[in-house]
C-alpha cells in the first residue's frame, strides 16, 4: 500500500512540494523493493552479488534522493544539505519514516547525522574540515559516546569519564556503553567530565566533548552490547590514558552538557515525527490485513468488533501524537518556552508508537512477528523510544516540575498557548 500524502490546507506550498516530492520517492522507490534494498541484511544472507545488488540499489535511490534536493535534510546548504527550517524538517520526517530505514538513504544516518550537526555548530573550521567533510562524504563512520555502565545515563551530568589537560593534550579515562555505530565509527564524540562542580552545586558547566579517533592508543571496543537479544553495534568501550590534541575539543572547556541539550531539544521533535510515519505505516498495514483476511465463518477480520476498537484507539493515538507533536514544534518555533511540551511528546509518542504497533502485530498473528514485515523491528524501536533520550520517569518528574512552578509564581497554565 502506498503512503497517502496529499498537500495540506495549512501548511505552505514549500513544505508540501518537499512531502508529495519524499512521498514520490518512498512510494515509488523504496516500498516496492523494501526486501531487495534491505533483505539480506535482515536475512542474515552472505551471498556475495545479492549483498552487492542491494548495496547497487540502494545507491541508486540515493543518487534519486540528490536529483530531487531531497538529500541531508538536517544539514544546512553550505554543508550540502537541504538547508530546511525547523518546521520544514519535521514535516518531512513523518513521510520519510514510512519506511524504515528510508532515512539512510535520504542522508540521515543516526548517530553520524547528530554528529554531524554538532560539528555544525561547535565545530572550528579546521575541524569541520577533518571531521565533518569526510563524515558527509561517508567516507567516515562516527559515534557518540556519553552514557556509563556504572552511572544513570538519565543524569548525564552524573558521568564520571575524565578528561584532564596535561600540557597541549587531553587524557581520558573512562567506561562507556551504548555507543552506538561503534564498531564501524572511525571515531568517538566522547562526553567527558573536564571539572568538579563549583561551590555553588553548578555542575551543567563542567563538561566537554572531545572528539577520540578510534585507532588512538588506549581506546578498546570491548563488544557490542547484544539488543533485543541480537548481536549489535552499541559497544562498550574503555578509555584508558587515551591522549589526543587539546583541538579536539568542541567548543569551549564546559560547553558539553550545553552541546548535548542542544542535540536532544530539536531533535526529540525530530524523533517523535519519525514514530509517527512508523505509526502511519504500522494502521495502513494493519487496515489492510483486516480487510483482507477472512476467519471463522467467512468473514473479513474488519467485520469484527474487537479489530474495529483497534483501528478506533490506533486512530485516536496517532493523530493525538502528532497534534500534540506539531503543537510544540510550533512552540519551538515561536521562541515560547518548550520545555513541557517536548516532555510531554517524549513520554506520550513512544508510547502510542508502541501500542499501534502492538495491534497491528495482534492482527497480523505470527506474520506479524515474523521479520517479513517491519512490524517487530518497529515495535522494538519504539519500546526502546521509552528510555533511550530520557526515560519517561525522568520526562514525568520535569512536566509536574515545570507545572507546579508555574502555579507558583503565575496564575495557572493557558492551554491555548
Ligand atoms: C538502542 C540504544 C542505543 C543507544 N545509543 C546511545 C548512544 O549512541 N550514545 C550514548 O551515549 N547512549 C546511548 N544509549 C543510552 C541511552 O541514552 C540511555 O540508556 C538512557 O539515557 C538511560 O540511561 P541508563 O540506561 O543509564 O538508565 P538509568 O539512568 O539507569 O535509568 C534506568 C531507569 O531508572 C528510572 N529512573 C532514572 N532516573 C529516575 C529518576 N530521577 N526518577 C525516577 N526514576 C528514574 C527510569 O525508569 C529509567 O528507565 C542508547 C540506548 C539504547 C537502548
């Protein structure tokens, strides 16, 4: 079934042209060939020329993406992005997520793509230079290492890997896990702890990240950490006495946790928007099944009570979650202060994305587990969504903080605005 993206009154010609354009792509591209451009690798198969045709077809879309100005959404012009605003881009995700991993090959592969805005912005000419050009290349692989096997990776400042300047070099000692890519990363954006807190508790200025090529002496891969049961590439990694020059830092001394904030802000609105094209594809599928299917007596699945409460329920999950997205990107947007709404969608989509997911698994029976649909990869993802970026507990404790505040020092909450 093809993804159905018709323009919408509301928004502005740009924006529309951009998502009946990625529409075009995803529908007739990519869902057509999904088991051809991604099949072996979900297989498992090592044959040579079917490993090779994928790769071939999958270049193809990409060079499709390019000709289209579809290419690196999250990157500016200079850089050889699209150049979109903030809005623009997530409009875009929710169709470009239709299917996953359709995103790799509009140019945005997590976590180089967050890398690669980091060195964006915190970069220094001589790094985006070394670093940054060759990552938008794909000539290099990276990752981002910040969350510690021994520390609550909810409380980023709570990360106990070192660094300590000794003359014009930075030694880090550290255990990380999680890294994700890190098998393949050519190198590592490392959150490091550069200070103690001040006498006053300040301790959102005491961090820096620094960029740790993989071959430096000291670094260890110590395995990729199994996921959902699977082998994976989020490794562990141990840095012990790793040196690297004083200029691989980004930014200045103290602005890591700043950096980080700014890599997560936008990017949940990003990621909720993503959930929400999964979520579309996961009811398209799921309404095909029920109308297709025949069970006891004859009848259509879609004839049955039961499966109309699913279709009832997904539908109101989807649209409240991607109202309740757009209404905080629009926020952002404003300037107005975001903090509780981007909790809010961090905690309420991924769950939503879940239980779609979850119906639309009940109704396919085994198929629906089984890897020749996207479901199970979807429905792991979006479990996942509930802890990785801040578990929801954390999202909770700030929404009721940042309510209870307001009902202290102003009126009560407008929820018109
Ligand atoms: C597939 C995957 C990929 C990832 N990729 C990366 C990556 O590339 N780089 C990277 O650095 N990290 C990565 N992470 C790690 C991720 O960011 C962390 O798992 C996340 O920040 C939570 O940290 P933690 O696992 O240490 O959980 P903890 O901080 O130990 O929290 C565990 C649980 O405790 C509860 N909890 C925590 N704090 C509170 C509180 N204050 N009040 C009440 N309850 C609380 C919550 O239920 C929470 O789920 C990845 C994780 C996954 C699963």
């Amino acid at each position: 079934m093809a993804m159905n993206v018709q323009p919408v009154a509301t928004l502005d010609n740009e924006i529309n042209e951009i998502r009946m354009a990625t529409a075009a792509i995803i529908n007739e591209q990519i869902l057509p060939h999904e088991a051809a451009l991604w099949g072996v690798r979900t297989s498992g198969s090592s044959d040579k020329d079917a490993i090779a045709e994928a790769k071939e077809r999958r270049e193809g879309v990409q060079a499709a993406v390019k000709r289209a100005n579809l290419w690196a959404p999250h990157l500016p012009k200079e850089f050889g992005g699209m150049g979109l605003g903030f809005m623009q881009h997530a409009y875009m995700n929710e169709v470009l997520s239709y299917s996953p991993g359709a995103a790799s090959l509009f140019g945005v592969v997590a976590p180089n793509s967050g890398n690669q805005k980091i060195l964006v912005k915190y970069g220094s000419p001589e790094q985006q230079e070394k670093w940054l050009a060759p990552l938008i290349e794909g000539t290099m692989q990276s990752g981002f290492s910040m969350t510690e096997p021994d520390n609550a990776g909810s409380d980023p400042r709570s990360i106990k890997t070192a660094a300590v300047l000794d003359g014009d070099e930075w030694v880090i000692n550290g255990h990380k896990w999680f890294t994700s890519n890190g098998h393949a990363a050519d190198f590592y954006i490392v959150m490091c702890k550069t200070s103690e807190a001040d006498e006053n508790g300040e301790s959102n200025t005491r961090m820096t990240q620094i960029i740790v090529p993989k071959d430096t002496p000291g670094v260890k891969v110590v395995r990729g950490v199994p996921v959902w049961g699977k082998a994976s590439s989020h490794c562990e990694i141990i840095y012990e006495n790793v040196r690297v020059p004083k200029e691989n830092q980004l930014g200045r001394t103290g602005s890591g946790h700043q950096a980080a904030q700014d890599r997560l802000g936008a990017g949940r609105v990003y990621h909720c928007m993503n959930s929400i094209g999964s979520m579309w594809r996961a009811f398209d599928l799921m309404v095909g099944r029920l109308q297709t299917r025949e069970v006891h007596g004859g009848e259509k699945l879609a004839d049955k009570q039961f499966m109309q409460g699913f279709v009832a329920d997904s539908y109101i999950d989807i649209q409240s979650a991607r109202l309740m997205t757009i209404h905080c990107a629009e926020k952002m947007e404003t300037g107005a202060d975001p903090r509780t709404d981007i909790s809010a969608i961090k905690v309420y989509v991924p769950a939503a994305y879940h239980r779609v997911v979850d119906r639309a698994i009940q109704v396919f029976g085994a198929a629906g587990v089984s890897g020749d649909l996207p479901l199970a990869g979807m429905y792991e993802g979006a479990r996942t969504l509930r802890i990785a970026d801040g578990p929801d507990e954390v999202h909770k404790i700030l929404i009721a903080k940042l309510v209870m505040r307001r009902y202290e020092t102003a009126d009560s909450w407008d929820f018109g605005n």
